[in-house]
C-alpha cells in the first residue's frame, strides 16, 4: 500500500514503528507461558528460548530504527509508536517470569526494571502527544488504541517489579503503577466504545485483524488489577467482567477476520499481544480463584497464541520488512 508522507519519514531506510509489534508478540508468549497456573519444564524450558529470542528482536529492531524521523507526522504510523513503548515492556516482563532461569535473579531483575523505566517513559510521552491524537480522523480505528495502552502495560509490569523490590522502590512503583492504570482506564474508553460502535453499526474496518487490538487494554488491565490489588474483592470481580467482555469481543473480531479473509501484513501481530493479555488475565484470576475452568482456559488460550505466534512470525520472516511507510 502506498501511502504519501512527510519529507523526513518518506527518505528513511529503517524500519518503521509497526515492526515493534513482533516484540510485543514474542515477548508475551514467553511471559504468558511462565504465568500459566500449570508447570511443567517442558513449558519452562520454552519460556526462556522464546524470552531469549523475543531480547534479541528487541535489539534488531532498535537498531533498524535509526534513521526513522518523526513518527508523529505519518496519519497511519504514529498510532503504532505506542508499540515501540510496549516492546522494551513486554520483554521486561518476560525477563522478569523466565529470564532468571538462563542469566540469574538479579541480573534479570535489574534489566527489566530499566526496560519498565524506558518502556515506560516512552509510553506516557505517547499516551498525552497532541500530534498522535491529531490523527484521528474519519471512522474510528482500532489502531487508535495502540498509543493509550502502554500505561496500561507499565502498569502491570510495575505491579510484578514492585513485588520482587525493596522499600521504598516498592511503594513508588506501585504508586507509578496504579497512576497508570487510571489513566489508560480514561484514555482508551473513548476509542474504545467508538470501535465497538463502529463494528456494531456494520462498518467493519478493511484491516480487520486491528480489530484484536481491543483486547489489550481488556486483558492488561485485568491482568494489572489482579497484580495491583491481589485477593482484593474488587480486583477479581473486574478481572471478571473485562475477562468475559474480552472473550466475546474475540468472537466478534474472529466472525470479521474469518468473513474478510485478509492478506498477510503486519497487521496479524495484532493476533499476538492483546490475546497474550487475556491469557495472562485469565492465568491470574485462576490463580487468585482455583478455577479449574478458568485455568484450562488459560492453557487453551496460550495454546491458540502459540499457534498464531509461529504463523505470523513464519509469515513476517519470509516477507519483508515495514520500511519506509510500508504498512
């Protein structure tokens, strides 16, 4: 798809910020596979291997970065530099659950919080950016979402650091975390409901797999309400709620990906992600409940994201990469 673009994206030969898209999926498999309420080494063993590989990618793909311009100025590209935010995110928390196995507790420890900070700032400079906002024109898109979200990722991960840090980082991480949490929650409820309203309406988007897109803050915010108040009441009745409002908004997004039919872009990541957050989301309320339904469909969900990852990753490896303006 051609698209015409400001001078200073348009001569750049470097990846573009969609590519991070394959971090955040590469990550949350690793991350979601060390949270699932079951063990076993297999599954461990695979954890670390995904996490090594998803660092990696995370590597290249800021490397292939430099030279991008300003992002902001691109009408379709700036909503994906939220996942340049959530990249160094999800491998935080993959460093932090599978990490310590192959490079020991600290070492593991201290790289995800500097990628948290990083992912972090990052996310929050996204989040409020007028220019990125500006870009929201016309029918909503799901790809609004993507710049509104990081919080919500930092909010989770913070939630998983603050557990393992000393005083007071503990407490200020959590502060950082629950001020994350909020935000996102007034943030993306408005594209959000513009989405669902869309696709209610019987306008569905031509890029029908960013239609998945909607589960992250879904899944994230479960996962870091579970994180951010354990045992708490509260905290479970709304991981809950999002979690079956997920789940059906799945089954909606799947009935239009199925009747579409769409061609292979980077777009599929959008398959990985937010349904890696509802895995973690369902593999925390199994945890705090002992639901053995919810456990197994935890495992079902991993089991469907796995599958998907190495499709989509097979896929991306044998076509090229987003250069450019290429979406």
């Amino acid at each position: 798809m051609t698209t015409t673009v400001p001078a200073p994206v348009a001569r750049a030969h470097a990846l573009a910020p969609n590519a991070y898209a394959a971090v955040m999926g590469t990550g949350i498999v690793s991350a979601a596979a060390a949270g699932l309420p079951v063990a076993h080494s297999l599954l461990t063993g695979l954890a670390e291997v995904v996490w090594v590989s998803a660092a990696l990618l995370l590597v290249a793909v800021v490397v292939g970065s430099v030279g991008g311009g300003d992002w902001r100025a691109h009408p379709q590209m700036a909503h994906f530099l939220g996942a340049r935010a959530m990249a160094p995110m999800s491998v935080a928390a993959a460093t932090l659950l599978a990490g310590p196995g192959v490079v020991g507790d600290l070492p593991a420890y201290v790289a995800s919080l500097v990628l948290w900070v990083v992912g972090t700032a990052l996310g929050l400079a996204t989040a409020v950016s007028r220019p990125v906002r500006a870009h929201r024109t016309g029918p909503a898109e799901a790809a609004w979402l993507m710049p509104v979200v990081p919080p919500m990722v930092s909010a989770a991960v913070g939630a998983l650091l603050a557990a393992r840090s000393p005083e007071p980082l503990a407490t200020v991480l959590l502060a950082a975390s629950w001020a994350c949490f909020a935000l996102t929650l007034v943030l993306a409820a408005g594209p959000a409901l513009a989405v669902v309203r869309r696709v209610a309406g019987g306008d569905v988007p031509v890029a029908t797999p960013t239609l998945f897109i909607v589960l992250g803050p879904l899944g994230q915010s479960a996962t870091a309400a579970l994180l951010l108040a354990p045992g708490h009441r509260w905290a479970l009745a709304y991981a809950g709620v999002v979690l079956v409002a997920a789940l059906l908004w799945a089954g909606v997004a799947l009935t239009c990906v199925l009747r579409q039919r769409p061609a292979f872009a980077m777009t599929w990541w959008a398959f990985t992600f937010p349904v890696g957050t509802v895995v973690t989301g369902l593999s925390g309320l199994a945890a705090a409940t002992g639901s053995g339904a919810v456990a197994l469909l935890a495992v079902l969900g991993w089991g469907a994201l796995l599958t998907v990852w190495a499709v989509v990753a097979g896929r991306t490896l044998s076509t090229s990469l987003p250069l450019g303006g290429r979406r």
